[in-house]
C-alpha cells in the first residue's frame, strides 16, 4: 500500500510538473505572438509617421545645414570637427518639434515609444575620390529620453550637391546616409498587463489541480490508516486484556490448586484480585467500545482521595501477570491524588505495561505534592522514545513504527486514554526521553 501511494505521489507530481511545463509553453508562445503584433504595429505607425509632411520640414533642416557645411569645407572656411557641433545646435530644437507632432497626432499611444534619427556616415566626391568626411553615429531628432535599448528601423541614402555661391565655385557630390531606430520603454509591461487574464487563469489551474492531488492523497492515507486500525484493531484486541486476564488466570489457578494450602487471607485476596480485574475487564471493553464510537466526556464524579496503598494495589496486580519486573513505589506517605480509582487504575497500568513492553526491567513509581500541584510519574530504562515520536504518542490508535514495535501488541489507545483522563481531571502528562534511555511520564493534576 506504502508502495501504491508513493507511485501515486509521484504520479501526481510528474502530472504537475508536466501541466505546468505545458501552460508555460502557452504563455511563452502567446507572449512571443503579443510581442510581434506589438513589433508589428509599432512598425506600421512609424512607416505612417515617414511619410508625413513634417518629417521631410526636419529633415530638409539638417540637410540644408548639411550641403552648406560641406561648401564651406572644401572651400577651406571650416573643419570636419565643426559639423559635430552644428548637427548638436539643432538637434534639440528639432527633437522638441518632433515630439509635439508625435503627441498632437497621437502616435503610439499604446505604448511608450521612442524615435530617433541618426546620421552616421557623409562622403564626399571631389574628382572622383571619395572623402569620408564625416563618420560618427550623431542624433539628427528624436526623444529617446531615457536612452532606453533601440531596435533598428530603416536606412536612408541621401545624394546630394555642394551649393554653387559664385562662377568660381565648385559644387561637390556627396553621399549621406542616415539611421532611424525606435525603442519602446513599456513594452513588456504592456503585454504582460494584456496576458493578466491568462496568468491569473494558469495559476488558479495549477493551484485547482495542485489542490485535488492533495486532499486525493490525504483521502487515500486516511482511509489507509483507517484499514490499518481496523486490522491491528481485529488482531490485537487482545492486548488491552492481557493484563486482567493474566491475573485471573493465576489467581484462578492458585485457588485450583492450592484451595487446601491457602490461608483465609490468601483465599480472600485471591477472590479480590479476580473481582477487580473482573470490573476491569467490563470497564476496559466499555472504553473500547466507546473508542470505536465516540469520543464521550469522561465522568470525574466518583474521584476520592487516593494514596500510597491503592498504587500499590494496582501495582500488585500488574507484577502477577510481570514478575520480572523491579517496580518501586517510594511515595511519600502524606501525598495523595484526587482520581476515580478506575481512572487511577487505567493510567498506571498503562504507563506500567508500556514501560514493561518497551524494555523496561525497572521501573520507578513517584507520588508528590508542589504547592497547588500533585506530580504522578512513572519512570523505566527501556528503549526510549525517538524524539520526532513524542508529539503523536498521545494520539488516537497510534503506534510508534521503528524499533522492536511489531514484536508488541497493542491498540495505540493506552497513551490516549491516559492523557484524555487527564485532561478531565484539568490536568496535563507530559514525557522526557531519548533512545536508549529509557522514558519518564509525569502527571500534573490540580489539588482539590
């Protein structure tokens, strides 16, 4: 069944992996379909903003600034260096007058996009050898303000001709050729604000399936405890007579065969021990009976003052069916507890045969009062409690599930009923262990 559960674990997990690697697939195609239509559209507007009218006024601005450069150039009344600045003393009159026309016309409204146009290379023809006269990428316009990374747009080549200004004057070909690029500063928020629909819907489906696996697996686990219980339940419902049962038996067999040697005491005694294992027996199958139905509230109206002789009583009882087992009981005389006997009863036995079947050959029995509080504890040297065990030892029908446990019977409802008699009395049990170091339960009760 473990096995089973574990492929199904496994199963569910590889399912989740495999789903969320599919919807990723989606959402990275459905991004890369966003970002083309985007790439697309940013295109087709840049394309309308070309060929508009304005473009070509700012254009024949650096052009007309251009051609006059290059006449007084090569007539010697200037230098290559001059042209850097001249292009830098329009560029942002002409960046401004772009970037009101982009806004009045409502270009890229979309999204935040930039545009800029470059000049990067001006040869001149002066008898049919060409002069690099200008080779550095400079903006013409443009409002990439917050220089953001640009995606290349067009080229241009612009040919033109030295203006002649006298009869003397010689006009020089040349060639000029110009970048246009774009950015856009919000293009991925954008699109991801277009696919919130799809994300949200992904995660809540991984979340939604996530979701079933686990209360599937938690179902199967439970009803796998649950199966559990019903098997150790069926084969172990033995265990919780064991004690009662041993005890009659040896009393019934030493009135059987001993019925002449036996003193009245002894006779007496021996009829006792019966009679109250009998009871015990009637009320143990009760609580049984009501552990398989209910959780009732357990009834504290019959408690009483209980002392040293009455532990020592039911520790009598319990070394008939453990007589290799060293129990001391060094109460102090004056400490009593306030508990039904039953109750009482059910505890130490309890706490008794867990010491004993858990390798315990000595066990330590101590009855105490601090202040307001009477302290029950009940200490062995057997194997111990592991520490991650400590917190569900007190839990209905569990069983600890290392060590030499399958060699022990036993129901898991020992512990339980030791701590929910506890609690009725306002009470509180609590455990200090280590393996291989045997184990001390103490009670807490409350005094009258």
């Amino acid at each position: 069944m473990k096995r089973k559960i574990t492929f199904l674990i496994t199963g569910c997990i590889l399912s989740v992996v495999a789903l969320a690697c599919i919807q990723g697939y989606f959402i990275h195609n459905t991004y890369s379909l966003y970002v083309k239509e985007a790439d697309h559209s940013i295109r087709q507007q840049l394309l309308e903003l070309e060929t508009t009218g304005k473009l070509n006024e700012l254009n024949q601005v650096w052009m007309k600034n251009t051609a006059t450069f290059l006449g007084e150039y090569y007539r010697g009344e200037t230098t290559k260096a001059e042209y850097k600045k001249r292009v830098l003393e329009t560029s942002k009159e002409l960046s401004k007058e772009m970037s009101k026309f982009i806004k009045k016309r409502h270009f890229f409204e979309d999204y935040d996009v930039s545009y800029s146009n470059y000049i990067s290379t001006i040869v001149a023809t002066d008898n049919y050898v060409n002069d690099t006269v200008f080779a550095e990428k400079i903006l013409l316009y443009g409002n990439n303000t917050e220089h953001a990374k640009e995606i290349p747009a067009s080229q241009s080549n612009w040919h033109g001709a030295t203006p002649v200004l006298s009869p003397d004057d010689t006009s020089y070909k040349f060639e000029v050729i110009t970048k246009r690029a774009y950015s856009i500063a919000n293009w991925q928020k954008q699109i991801v604000f277009k696919m919130v629909g799809m994300l949200v819907f992904t995660v809540a489906l991984l979340a939604f399936v996530v979701l079933l696996f686990y209360l599937s697996i938690k179902n199967l686990i439970v009803q796998k405890k649950i199966a559990d219980i019903k098997t150790d339940f069926i084969n172990n419902i033995t265990h919780e007579f064991q004690t009662p049962i041993a005890a009659m038996d040896i009393a019934v067999k030493t009135l059987q065969h001993k019925e002449h040697e036996l003193t009245p005491e002894q006779f007496s005694n021996s009829l006792s021990i019966i009679g109250r294992q009998n009871i015990r027996m009637q009320k143990l199958f009760k609580q049984v009976t009501d552990a398989s139905l209910l959780d009732e509230t357990i009834g504290t109206a019959y408690a009483e003052t209980l002392g040293c002789a009455d532990i020592n009583e039911i520790v009598h009882d319990f070394k008939l069916s453990h007589p290799n087992a060293v129990i001391e009981c060094p109460a102090e005389s004056e400490s009593t507890i306030f508990m039904d006997k039953h109750h009482l009863a059910t505890v130490l036995l309890n706490l008794l045969d867990n010491a004993a079947k858990y390798g315990g050959k000595n066990i330590i029995i101590k009855l105490k009062s601090e202040e307001k509080t009477i302290l029950l504890s009940v200490k062995d040297d057997g194997i111990g409690i592991p520490q991650k065990e400590k917190a569900a030892i007190f839990d209905k029908f569990y069983r600890i599930e290392n060590g030499n446990i399958h060699t022990t019977k036993g129901l898991g409802l020992g512990l339980h009923y030791v701590s929910q008699i506890v609690k009725a009395y306002n009470g509180s049990v609590a455990v200090t262990s280590a393996e291989g170091q045997g184990s001390m339960f103490t009670i807490s009760l409350p005094q009258p």
